[in-house]
C-alpha cells in the first residue's frame, strides 16, 4: 500500500471552500483504480495547511491512471482556486507498523 500526502496551505479565509471541495471530491478519488480510501487533515499549528492523505495501491494507480483522468481535472477544479502555491506532494510506504488502539 502506498500513502501519497500532499501537503496543501490554501489562501487566508478559504479554510471552509477548500474543506466543503474535498469532501465533495472524495467520490472522485474512490472510484479511481487502486484507490483505498482519502482523508484530510488539518495541521493544529498552521491552520491554513492540510495534509491530503490517499491510500493507492501502487504510485501508478495516483501518477498515471488518476492523474490523467477526468475525475483529476474535476478535483483541481473543486479546490485549485483555494491554493496558497503548489501543493508538495510525497509518496510513501510502511516500513514499520505498530497499533494501540
């Protein structure tokens, strides 16, 4: 399972637009190949940065088939307009797990 995180920091004041986007475009990122869930998390210290957080099933699956779809385009379109720069996006894999839950 790869991880991709891209962190987002959005324009002063349009905290509530890009939130209501992302859940509007979690549909989107679902029903991409390989995709196994989407989650938003909002950083407690920088409130205007978010860390986007799609679990893939490969990089492929995110680089390739989601990237170039339409359902991509229909994202960017939802949120782009709230970016504060580019989004820096990272992708990873477990290495070492452990729970407590």
């Amino acid at each position: 399972m790869i991880v991709e995180a891209a962190e987002i920091t959005v324009k002063p004041g349009s905290e509530a637009h890009f939130e209501a986007g992302v859940s509007q475009a979690a549909p989107l990122f679902l029903r991409a190949k390989g995709c196994h869930g989407v989650a938003l998390h909002r950083v407690v210290e920088t409130p205007r940065v978010y860390r986007l957080l799609v679990k893939w099933e490969t990089v492929d699956d995110h680089m390739v088939g989601f990237r170039n779809s339409e359902d991509f385009q229909a994202w960017r379109r939802l949120v782009s307009s709230c970016f504060d720069g580019a989004p820096k996006v990272t992708h990873s894999e477990a290495v070492a797990l452990s729970n407590n839950d």
